[in-house]
C-alpha cells in the first residue's frame, strides 16, 4: 500500500511538473504572437518610430500579452511549488529575464539592425530564454534546436517558403553527411563535392531563384563550423548529444546576422552549463546590453563622425578619419557581444569576446581581445599543428612559433576571402587586405620573439600613478597603429591609401619632392616609428599582469542586475521623452534611431546601382549588408546588354530597339533610344506631349514598364483627354545612372525633335555632376560647356589625382554647374515653346536632414532657371519603407507601388498646374474639378 | 606517481605563468586556461615542457583546453601517455 502511495505521489509530481512546463510553454507563445503581431500584419497596426511601443498595440494583444505572462508566472510557481527551483533562484531569474525585456525594448525601440530582429527574433529568444529555462535540463537542447528552426521560419517562411525549407533542408542534410558512419575522408570528399555544387549555385554557373537567400546563410552556417565540429568529433571533443550537435549549426540569431562568430564546438559543448546557471544567464544579459550600447555608439560615430577619404585635407582630419574608421569596428564587436549573450542566456558559456579591445597594449594583447573566436579557430586548425609540426622536425621553439604565427596570418586572410566568396558570391582578393594581414602577422611575431626574451612579468604590482600613465601610453600608441593599419585596410588600393597620406599632409613627398616635403614626411614617419616601438614593446613599459586564480571567481547576487537596469533605464529615456525634447534633439535621436545609410554611403550605394563597388568597408558595412541580397542577375549598368559606350560627354545611351533583362526587370528600348512604348517624330494633331527627362527613377530601374509611374500617368492623363477628343503622349528620355549634364545634353539631342509642349525634369540622387566631370577630364573629353572648364581649372585638378580627390575639390562649385544645366535646359524648353517643369522626387527612405538644404538649394536654382516648380517630399511617408523600395540591396528605387504612388500625386498636381495655367496639359476646362 | 606529476606542473606554472605567486593559489581544479592565467603560447610552451619533462609525445589536437585546463587534466594526458 505504501508503495502503491509512493508511486502515485511520483506520478502526480511528474505530471505536476509537465503541467507547470506546458503552462510555461503555452504563457511564453501567448506572449509571443502577441509581441510578434505587428511584425506580420504590415502597415496595418505598425508602430512607426518615435510613437512608443504600446501605442500600435490592440487590445486583442494586450490581453494575449497579460493572460500569457500570466500562465508562465503560474507555471513558474508550480515548479517552485514542486521544488524545482528555490525561490532564490526564481527571483534571479525573473530580474534577468526583466533585464533582458528592458534591453530588448531598447533594442526595438532604436530599431537596432532589421526589423525581423528588433520585432520579432528579440522577442523569439526572450520567449525561448524563459521556456528554456523551465524545461527540465535533458531537454533543453531539444529546445535550444527547436529555437534555432523557429528563427529561421519564423523570418523567412512567410515571404520565402520555397528558400526556408531549402535552406533547413540542406542544412539537415549536410549534417547528416557529416554524422555518416564511414571513414572521415569520404565524409570530408562528399562534403567537398557537396561545396563544388553550392560553389556553382552561389556563382550562377547553375541557374535558381533561390541562392542569394540559401546559399550565404548556408555558408554562415557551415563554412567553419562544419570544419571544428569535424576536428573536434574526429578527435572525440565536443558535445555527443545529438540535440546540442544539431542546435550547433542552427544559432538562433545566425539567420538574421550572416557574420557570425565562429563559435568553438569543443567549447559549445564543454561549457553548457559548467556554473550556476544565473551566473551565466546574468553575464549574457550583460553583454547582450554591452552590446546594444556598442551598437548605439557605432550609430553616433557612423552618422555623425566619420569623413570620407576624399575629404581629409590635413593631418588633423587625417586623425580624425582613421580614428573613426576604426570606431566603425564597434558594429562587430556590438554584434558579437549581443549573439554571444544570447547563447549564454541559453547555457553556453562561452568566452568573452572583444574584450575592451579598444584597450589593448601591443600586437598580442589586441589579437587576444579583437575576435577571441577566430583567434581560437585558427589556434586549433593552423597555429597549434604548424608548431607542433615544425617542432617534431627539430625547430626550436620560438622559431616554431614564428613560422606559426606567419601561416595563421597566410590562412586568416585567405580564409577571409573564401568567406567574402560565400556571402557575396566573388572572390576577393586586394593587396591592401594581404598587406593588413601580412603587417599585422609580423608585428605580433617580432613582439612575440621580444617578449621571449623576457622574463615573466611579475603580476599584481601595486598601480603607481605612473604605471597608469605608462600603460596609457602604451594603449594610445597600440589604437594608433591598429587604426592605421586598419586605414590600409579599408583602402580599395594602395595608391588610394598613399593619396589619403598625401592629401591630408602627412606624407607630402608622396606629391612633391621639395625640402618641406621632406620634412613633413620624415616627421610623420618618425611619429608612426616612435608608436610601432611602443607597441611592439622595444620601449620599456608596463606590461599587463598576468591573471591570478583569485581574479577569476565572481559570484551571481541579485543587486547585480542594479547596474545594467539601471543603463537600459537611461537608454530608454530619451526615446520616452521625445515628444518634449526640441527638433534639433528629436532628429538626433532619429539619426541613431534605425539603420539608414550615411550621405557618403548613400551616395555609394547609388552609384553602386550602374556599376561595381571595390571600396566597401569588408564586413563592417551596412553598404555590404545592403548589397548582400542583390539578385544574382544584377550587372554593371555597362556590362546591359542593350546599352553601348559613346565617346562624347554622355557616357553611354539605350540602343535604340534592344530588348533585354536588367535588374530583374525586362527593358524594352523603342526605336528612338527610350524606354518607352513607340511614338511618331511628328507630334499628332490634339495631343499634348511631355518630355520627361531624369535618370533611374524616371526610367524605372527594377520595375516592368506596364507598373512605371510614367507608363501610368500617361494612360490616366489619357484616358481624361480622351473625353475631348485629345490625348497625352509622354516620352521617357530618362536615362540610369545619367548625371545632370548628360541629361541636359540628351535632352539637346532627342527630346525636342519631338516638340514637346511640357519638359518634366526629374531631380534625383545625381544632381551633383562632380563625379561626371572628374571623369570626363580623367580621360580627356572636352567639356560642353564653358562654366565647366572654368569650374575644372579653378578647382586645380589634376589628372594624376584619384578620383575621389577630384571630387573632393570640385565640390565647391556644383551648385555652379547645376544653374548653368538648369539655366541650358529651361531657356531651350520655353525657346521651343514648351513649359519646363522642375520635379523633386525623394528617396523611398525619406529625406535626411543632411539633404534638406541641398534640395532647398536645387529648387531655388531651378525657379531661377525658369522652372514651374513641383515638390512632393512626403509622397512615400505614410507607407512602411518596405512596401515601397525595390528590395534590400536597393532602398533608393521605388517599386511597382511606390510607382503607383508618385503616379497618383503627379496627376493630381499637374492637373492643378494646368487649372492655374501655369502649364498646359490640353485639358479642357474645369478638368481638375472633374478630376477632384 | 599523479601527485607527483601535479606537484611537478603546479610549481612550473607557478614560476612560469604567476611569477611571485604561491604555487598553493593553483589549486587541482584551477582553471589555467579557461581563466586566462595560461595563453596560447604558454599552452605551447607547457606541452613542449611535458614532453620533454616526461618523455611523452602530445599530439596538436591535444593541445586543447580539455587536456591542459587543470593539474588534474594535465595529470592525466601525462599519465596516459606514459602507460
């Protein structure tokens, strides 16, 4: 009998215990479609920035919000009811999980990174954190993989089913080859063939509509996590669990963040839960929030800091410039120190990694704190089996070390180009990056063979004053030469790096060869000198102490989540008082607050439409990330198969009659050079024709023809003519990429034989013609105008100069230019007895601050010039970006419905126009009542 | 025999990596290379020093945080290789 009671008290814990786990389970997954609703009803409830967080929330949510918080609380005191956890432990983990609510708040109210993140994966791992942590420990790594699944549906299958089961399925499969029963080499030949294949895929020699998306998440998985697990396996390392072996590979954040750290799979396993488990989970809290802040700052330096190369003109600016370059860096360590957090708030508990790189004094010491993960990647694969190798064949040990190091820096950099191979789909190769990495590898092994010439340092000496000072020193001196190099680094070529020392004075005999230049030379070499010494340890100084046992032990206590609190608290502040704060503080808080591109990249990313970027940031870019995910159809505007070079001013022009595929889009060209349906030269009786004129918006860069605002326009304009017998023809003279002088000249050429009665011109993205001119002097083409000879002898160019440089001083005088092509466009319009019409058209992502005044200035000079002016900038702001651009890698270009849009405003405005005569549309009278 | 081998490593380290410590702040479960008291190169340096010591061959996969993160660990990569 008593046994009998024992056996049902057993049973009824046991299903106390499951109730309290489903409770759980089911609270957090209320909790989460609630959240997570917004995310999927589009431009429905969407809180858009700056509104608060609980403003787009429904009361359906809240309810769904409160009852699901509320059933996993319950759950939560039925496992402590059960004795599953104290009510210590509770405690601890219920402030954790606040911490972390209060940072995933910040993080969706900054926007951090995209917006499957901050509206959906945040709350995903919010949620799996406390499911997790409720499940009974043999379990969790089903959930942990359960986890890493739900990430990548939950952001890719509602708007790519066909990629998201392709890239699970590859994914099982290839851990399934990697598990096969046979011997290693035939896993690792099956895995290679299996590579070749995807090689092909991801290079477009096999043709699929899904590789842009599969392949490099594919790759993020797999390229160096797959070789460590098959190290580590081989050599009977790592965890055994099929569960955490699968979980591995399927890192809940790494669908969303393609530059992944590479974790350690020996670690991943050795360390899963290797101290109490609110220690681990407080220190991922922690550097979860680290790393929102890095983020934050990355934001400032990014939007408000950093200069381009083309405009360092001095040696201050040059500090300046590497400085900040450098500071880009904090987007990584940001990234890195979040994705690790969140592992760790899952029981991995893994290394710090940056560790205040920052701070770093000498070569070692950075290389140790920058990228811990890689550093411990190619300890394992290159460093130790090269030094153990060279050993056994009778290399002492510092020469060992030394020839080591020079392999894990030969394989470092070219293990960065296979992966640029596999998240961009070419292989990059540049001398600045060999040359980083080459520098970088010698310096740590000279400071390697001085420091072994040592003794060991002694560790906790007292700090003097002077200590700190020193080691101060020292520091400075290690980010100086790490933000130079870094410099080099970031250069497309080293000429362009030289120009950068150049132009900013430093190294002036790299221009002239005069006594001054000397100098001036000699003094910056000897201040690089003195720095490299000081890093690499030839001047005497401290050294770091080395880490006593004592330092290591530090115990979880509640008040430790008092500090990070209390900074979510502060970050959170200003986004609550905005509302009270002035414009000026509101747009600086907006600046920081989502991912947009900086002017410079932005005018990168523009040009980056019509041909190929070499000069983008490595992996530290939102330019990259945005280019990432660009069709593999894309080409360089000159490789369009109906395009042909020209040898005048204009660059290049449609061929007239070409059909082809361009941006994923079908152009037709008609048989005068527009992309265009076909027109008479001679204008029809009772048709008023417009002319538009402008560049890839106009022309519709990524949109079919039928879906173009001009296409639109034309047919609703018509179709209101029609009623009196007339019609509207408008011919698209737009051209991709053009600059304002090639608009103006085409205009000249072909626009009006066909005697239009309107002139709209297009202001774009390209107004400023620097970049055109510079070219154009680059190889010798005479200018059209007078005003652009003048603007090129007074700007000192000269034709050795990069082009960058070029630009750089040409700036000045653009607005010059820009009056004379309005000026030429509006007076040959009215001579011909057509109106001219100026058009400002914004991009898809609004308008920045920075490009209020230039549009201001633009739209003055184009009334100047004698231009009807029209100006819509809010035509894309009351719909979600998304809906509206042509896709992530193109945010500047309107879609089919962006297109509609601009269709619908331009109608009703030139209809006005027309009503109030200040254009003549051919309508008859009272056609913008009717229209009304 | 496995004490002696600890005693043996814990003054090494100790002289090598903690130089003016006590060899008794290394305790048999410190973590030398988890806690940073041991890096990289004097992990090289440590298994160079085995070798020859015992007269053992590691092996570079070896050479890994499960073998060398304790007296313990390191006690028994010795003692396995020594038969």
């Amino acid at each position: 009998m008593s046994a009998l009671t024992q056996t049902g008290s057993e049973r009824f814990a046991l299903n106390a215990a499951a109730i309290s786990v489903l409770l759980v389970i089911a609270g957090a997954a209320a909790a989460f479609v609630a959240l997570a609703a917004d995310y999927y009803g589009v431009g429905v409830n969407r809180c858009e920035l700056g509104c608060g967080l609980l403003q787009s929330f429904g009361a359906s949510q809240m309810a769904l919000l409160a009852l699901g918080v509320a059933a996993t609380l319950g759950g939560s005191a039925l496992q402590m009811r059960l004795g599953m956890h104290t009510l210590r432990e509770a405690l601890g983990f219920w402030l954790i999980t606040g911490q972390v609510a209060l940072v995933a708040l910040i993080i969706r109210l900054y926007e951090i990174e995209s917006r499957a993140f901050f509206e959906l994966v945040t709350t995903l791992i919010l949620c799996g954190f406390v499911i997790n942590h409720h499940t009974p420990r043999p379990a969790r790594p089903k959930v942990f993989f359960a986890l890493g699944i739900l990430t990548i549906v939950a952001v890719f299958a509602a708007g790519k089913p066909l990629e998201t089961a392709l890239l699970i399925g590859f994914a099982l499969a290839i851990f399934w080859i990697a598990n096969l029963n046979i011997a290693m080499r035939w896993r690792v030949l099956i895995l290679a063939l299996v590579l070749v294949a995807l090689a092909a895929v991801h290079t477009g020699l096999i043709e699929t509509s899904w590789s842009n998306i599969v392949v490099p998440l594919l790759a993020s998985m797999f390229i160096f996590r797959l070789v460590i697990y098959l190290y580590d396996t081989h050599n009977g390392h790592g965890p055994k669990d099929l569960w955490t072996r699968l979980g591995y590979f399927f890192l809940p954040p790494n669908p969303l963040f393609p530059f992944f750290p590479v974790v350690d799979f020996a670690t991943f396993g050795r360390t899963y839960y290797n101290q109490a488990a609110l220690l681990i989970y407080q220190r991922g809290a922690d550097w979860i929030l680290r790393g929102v802040i890095h983020l934050l700052l990355y934001r400032v330096v990014y939007q408000f800091f950093t200069i381009a190369p083309e405009q360092v003109g001095t040696p201050l600016e040059f500090v300046h410039f590497v400085f900040a370059n450098f500071a880009l860096y904090l987007r990584i360590s940001g990234l890195f120190h979040l994705i690790v957090g969140v592992l760790l708030l899952f029981g991995f508990n893994l290394h710090e990694t940056h560790s205040r790189f920052y701070l770093s004094s000498g070569f070692i010491d950075f290389w140790r704190r920058i990228n811990v993960y890689w550093k411990d990647f190619m300890q394992k694969l290159v460093f130790n089996p090269a030094y153990m190798a060279l050993k056994k064949r009778g290399f002492g040990h510092i020469a060992a070390v030394l020839l080591a190091i020079a392999a894990t820096f030969f394989v470092t950099w070219a293990l960065h180009a296979y992966q640029w191979f596999w998240l961009r789909g070419v292989l990059h190769f540049s001398l600045p990056d060999f040359l980083f990495w080459a520098l970088l590898g010698v310096f740590l092994a000279l400071q390697t063979y001085i420091e072994s010439k040592r003794p060991p340092a002694a560790a906790a000496a007292q700090p003097s004053l002077l200590r700190q000072g020193l080691l101060l020193g020292r520091q400075l001196c290690t980010l100086f030469v790490i933000c130079l190099l870094w410099s080099l680094w970031g250069s497309a070529t080293v000429a362009d790096w030289f120009d950068l020392l150049a132009n900013a004075g430093v190294a002036p005999l790299l221009r002239s060869n005069t006594p001054e230049a000397w100098a001036l030379t000699v003094v910056s070499i000897g201040i690089a000198a003195l720095a490299l010494a000081v890093t690499l340890g030839l001047v005497p100084g401290p050294v770091q102490p080395a880490r006593t046992p004592a330092r290591a032990q530090q115990p979880y206590a509640h008040w430790r989540s008092a500090v990070p609190v209390g900074l979510a608290l502060l970050l959170i502040a200003p986004q609550a008082l905005k509302p009270r704060l002035s414009i000026d503080q509101q747009l600086a808080i907006e600046a920081v607050s989502g991912s947009r591109l900086n002017a410079y990249d932005q005018a990168a990313m523009t040009r980056g439409y019509y041909e190929e970027l070499t000069n983008i940031n490595r992996f530290n870019s939102p330019l990259w990330e945005s280019l990432m995910f660009r069709p593999q159809s894309f080409q360089d505007m000159a490789d369009w198969a109906g395009v042909r070079r020209r040898n005048d001013y204009i660059r290049y022009d449609f061929i007239p009659g070409a059909e082809f595929n361009a941006h994923g889009v079908t152009i037709r060209v008609n048989s005068f050079g527009m992309r265009d349906r076909e027109y008479s030269l001679a204008k029809p009786p009772n048709t008023t024709r417009i002319a538009l004129i402008g560049s890839s918006r106009a022309a519709g860069l990524g949109v079919e023809q039928e879906h173009l605002f001009e296409t639109r326009l034309e047919n609703a304009l018509d179709a209101q003519a029609e009623t009196d017998g007339r019609s509207v023809e408008i011919l698209n003279f737009a051209l991709p990429g053009s600059f304002t002088v090639e608009r103006q000249l085409l205009f000249e050429e072909r626009a009006l034989q066909f005697s239009p009665d309107v002139v709209l011109y297009v202001s774009g993205p390209r107004e400023d013609a620097s970049l055109h001119i510079a070219r154009m002097y680059r190889v010798g083409r005479t200018a059209p105008y007078p005003v652009i000879e003048d603007v090129i002898e007074r700007a000192g160019l000269d034709r050795s100069m990069s082009l960058e440089r070029m630009v750089a001083l040409l700036a000045p005088y653009k607005y010059e230019v820009l009056a004379e092509v309005y000026r030429r466009i509006a007076a040959s319009a009215r001579a011909n007895g057509a109106t001219p019409v100026w058009l400002f058209l914004p991009n898809v992502q609004g308008m920045a601050a920075a490009n209020s005044d230039d549009v201001e200035m633009q739209s003055r000079l184009a009334g100047e010039a004698g231009f009807v002016i029209l100006n819509f900038p809010d035509v894309f702001a009351e719909h979600p970006i998304e809906t509206t651009y042509v896709g992530a890698w193109d945010t500047d270009h309107p879609n089919a419905f962006g297109h509609s849009l601009i269709a619908d405003a331009l109608r009703d405005r030139l209809v006005d126009l027309h009503a109030r005569g200040e254009i003549d549309l051919g309508l008859a009278p009272g056609a913008a009542d009717a229209q009304r | 025999m496995r004490d002696e081998v600890k005693a043996e490593v814990r003054a090494y380290v100790a002289e090598q990596f903690l130089p003016g410590e006590s060899p008794d702040l290394i305790t048999d479960t410190t973590l030398l290379v988890s806690d940073g008291i041991i890096d990289s190169l004097g992990s090289l340096r440590l298994v160079s020093w085995l070798e020859e010591r015992f007269g053992i061959t590691i092996q570079a996969s070896e050479v890994a945080v499960d073998h060398l993160d304790t007296l313990d660990l390191i006690a028994d990569l010795v003692l396995s290789k020594r038969g």
